[in-house]
C-alpha cells in the first residue's frame, strides 16, 4: 500500500515536468488491446454524465445528458441538444449490438426530448422555431441568458438518433401506434428542418451564423433517413416533402468545395478563417455518403496542426477545431487540439477505409494525387493494399496520440493544452468519450474485413 502510494505520487510529481511518463505508458501499446480496454472506460465515463442514474448527473431530469459535470469556469452543466443527439446515437449503435442493458436511458432521453420540444425558450415556441433553441437547464427548463441561436444541426440530429431508435423497435415488432409521441417528435424536427435549411444559423461551435457545410450535411442525412422513416408510418406527404429538399440541399452542400485550395469548406467566407475546420470531418461521420475530397482534406488540416501547435512537437496528430480558434476551453486566449476532434479525424479515415474497400479508390485527380502517393509510399497510386495498410497505421496513430493525454483513469476533457499537453476545458467532457466509442467501432469493423 505504501509503496503504490510513494509510487503513485512519484508518477504525478514527474508527469509535473511533462509528459514523458505518459508517453512511455502509450508508446508501445497494442492499439487492439487498448482498443479494447477503452470500450468499457469510456463507456463508464460516459454514462456518468446520464441522468438521473450517472455519477455525475444524479441531480438531473432523467434522461438529461449533461455536457459535462464542470459547472463553473467553464459551466456546461447544462444538456445540448446536439451533444445529447450524438451521446445517444453512441449509445443506440451499443445497444442495436446486443447491449440490451441500454434500452431504460435511450427511452428516458427520448422521453426528455419530447418534453423539451415542448418548452418555450428564446427561439420560440414548438411551432415557431423553439426547435431549433441549443440548450436547455438540466432540470429542463429553458435557458434565457444570449446565446448563438438558433442552431439547425441540433433537431436533425435529434431526430436521427429518434429513427435510428424506432427502427429497430419496428423491426422487432412494435408498431407505429404504440410509438406516437416519438414519431411525432421526430417528423416536428424533420418539419422544422424543411423550413429553415436555407436560413442562416449558428455553427455547431456556437460562433457564427450563417450556413454551414456541418449543418446542411446532417439536415440532409436526416431528410434522407426521414424520408425512409415517414413512408413506413404511413406519412406519405412528408415522405415527399423531405425527399424533394434532399436536392437543393445537396446543391448547396456543392458549394463549399474550394477547388483552389483543394479543400471542402467549413463555411463559405469568413474573413480570417482558411475554412479548414474539423467539423467537415464531423459532417463526413454523419453523412450517407462519403466525399472523396473528404481525406485531402483531413491531411492539410492535420498537417497544418501538426506544425501549429507546440504539443505536436512536428509529428503528433492532435487535433483542434480550425487553426485560427481562440476559445482556450474557459475564455478566449488561444485555441488548442480537442479530443474529439482527434478521435473524429481518426474515424474518418476507418470510415473511408470501408468506403474504398467496397467501391475502389477514386480515379486520381490533381487533388487527390498527392495524398495517395505519399500513402503509396511514393510508389503505385493505386497499391490498395499498401495504400490501406499505411492508412489503418495514419487512423491508430490520433487515437495513440490522444491516449497520451488521457489521465490515467481514462478520463478526458475538452481539449489538450497546446503548450503543455495538461488537459483544459470542461472536465470530463461527455462528446470525448463518445467520438472515442464511435472510433474504436469503426476500427473493429474495417480491421474484420481483410
Ligand atoms: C465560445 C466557444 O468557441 C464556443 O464553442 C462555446 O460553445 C462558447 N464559447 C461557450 O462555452
Ligand atoms: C462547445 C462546442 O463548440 C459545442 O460544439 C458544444 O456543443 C458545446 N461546447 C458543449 O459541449
């Protein structure tokens, strides 16, 4: 006892100096094996952050996913729609694996979100426009203070999360009768969607209103998913309506391609932003289909991170939101690499990985070439082999370095100091363990197919 007290103050004391002791814990690490491990931590981790029955969210509406337990520099003890839809959709593909056990919180937090729907807030009422409100108080009552509203990526993605539910309720018999409430939630938020995909609104990092290549991508999944959804209970004019929105949607999605820079665009033009931003990784993720400029891009953006931020010392991976960020985590100062962001980058290429081994690699093109060399190892562009070899190796590597920056327990924050590599932001943040989930199960199922 004594001794692993003495040991476990000499390992703090020198991770003070650095992060030496951390490195040497991840450096030869089997990624398989802490693949594995990780399931359960963050899994644990994550649903500490579920009320009324996690750790940290016993005070909380059931149902009430809490964004994180920080309620003070920063406070996020509130429930976001959208981290709420993205926690729970982590949790509904656990559950349509076989863990049953997870069915009592999926219905909980549909239920909360039926009664949230419901509740007046600044961005209006249930039929005009409260829908599209961020976020609400744990307890369910609306939050009144400024914020940047609406923001239209929330109700797509709370309705995805609903369909991706209903429809293996569907398949295992119950029928639309017994379901109503959540049927009508979700086809409100699809309603909601039709209405306003063309309207500015906030971004999913709450800072600028406009229309954004994240908010289109996953309003048009959601249409695609609804319209599916809408036929098989017999609600034939929406089918329709969210159907004929899918095209012009798409249309506009087009514009975010930068053919110059060889980029998709975050958002069109923001002056100083390059429009290299992370959340086109996040829209890839959520996204039917998969954009082959999608890894192009995910290579400058890493690069350029690589290179910007101290804590990469010129090789490591992390990654941030966009390069020109200021949020520190509690204030503005100066923006640093996020977990999520490098688990999503991560994710990204398995998701591509699965997508090249079914329909081939893309023909080659000025704006792809380079990228598929250099996986190629300078050698035949088209060596998939080799080419997915290097690939799966360039994916475990954000997760690897990520790992380094997870405290020992597991447990992580917003985002990685860029100087230092201390972990800053809301503490245990629960979108880090989430994006870690969905990493590590994309892995799974591309590492099973060769
Ligand atoms: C500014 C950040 O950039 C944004 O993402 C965050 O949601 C708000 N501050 C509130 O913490
Ligand atoms: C700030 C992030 O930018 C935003 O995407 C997120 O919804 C909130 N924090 C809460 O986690």
């Amino acid at each position: 006892m004594h001794i692993r007290l003495l040991l476990a103050f000499v390992v703090s004391s020198v991770s003070l100096h650095g992060i030496s002791i951390a490195e040497r814990r991840t450096e030869n690490m089997d990624v398989d094996h802490w693949a594995e491990l990780q399931k359960g931590i963050a899994m644990s981790h994550l649903l500490d952050n579920v009320g009324d029955s996690g750790r940290y969210a016993k005070n909380v509406n059931a149902g009430c996913i809490i964004a994180s337990p920080s309620n003070n520099v920063p406070n996020y003890y509130f429930q976001w729609v959208r981290d709420s839809a993205l926690t729970m959709m982590t949790v509904i593909d656990r559950f349509l694996e076989g863990d049953h056990g997870l069915e009592s919180i999926i219905v909980k937090y549909m239920d909360e979100m039926v009664r949230l729907q419901k509740v007046n807030n600044p961005s209006g009422d249930f039929y005009s426009g409260g829908l599209g409100e961020p976020k609400f108080h744990t307890d369910g009552s609306s939050f009144d203070e400024d914020w940047g509203r609406p923001q239209n990526d929330s109700p797509a993605l709370r309705a995805m999360a609903f369909i991706r539910y209903l429809n293996y309720r569907f398949d295992h018999g119950t029928e639309a009768h017994e379901v109503v409430p959540y049927i009508e939630a979700l086809l409100a938020d699809l309603d909601y969607t039709v209405g306003i995909w063309a309207q500015p609104g906030f971004d999913l990092w709450e800072e600028i209103k406009d229309v954004h290549y994240f908010t289109l991508t996953v309003q048009k999944t959601a249409l695609q998913e609804g319209a599916a959804f809408a036929k098989r209970v017999g609600a034939w004019d929406q089918s329709t309506l969210y159907a004929e929105t899918i095209h012009p949607i798409d249309l506009k999605l087009g514009e975010f391609w930068d053919h110059e820079k060889g980029i998709i665009r975050g958002y069109k033009n923001i002056p100083n932003r390059s429009g290299l931003d992370c959340s086109v990784l996040l829209a890839s993720l959520y996204s039917k289909e998969f954009d082959t400029h999608t890894l192009p891009t995910l290579r400058k953006l890493q690069e350029s991170m690589t290179q910007a931020y101290p804590i990469n010392q010129g090789h490591k991976q992390l990654i941030g939101r966009y390069l020109e960020d200021v949020y520190d985590g509690v204030s503005s100062s100066i923006g640093n690499p996020w977990f999520l962001c490098t688990h999503s980058a991560a994710e990204v290429v398995y998701k591509a990985i699965q997508y090249y081994d079914s329909y081939g690699l893309p023909e080659l093109t000025s704006h792809n070439v380079q990228f598929f060399v250099y996986f190629a190892e300078f050698g035949d562009p088209y060596n998939w082999p080799l080419i997915r070899k290097n690939l799966i190796k360039y994916a475990d590597k954000f997760l690897q370095d990520a790992a380094e920056f997870q405290h020992p327990n597991g447990s992580m924050s917003e985002q990685i100091s860029r100087f230092d590599g201390q972990q800053v932001g809301a503490l245990d943040l629960t979108w880090s363990y989430s994006s870690l989930l969905n990493a590590i199960y994309r892995r799974e199922a591309i590492k099973h197919t060769v």
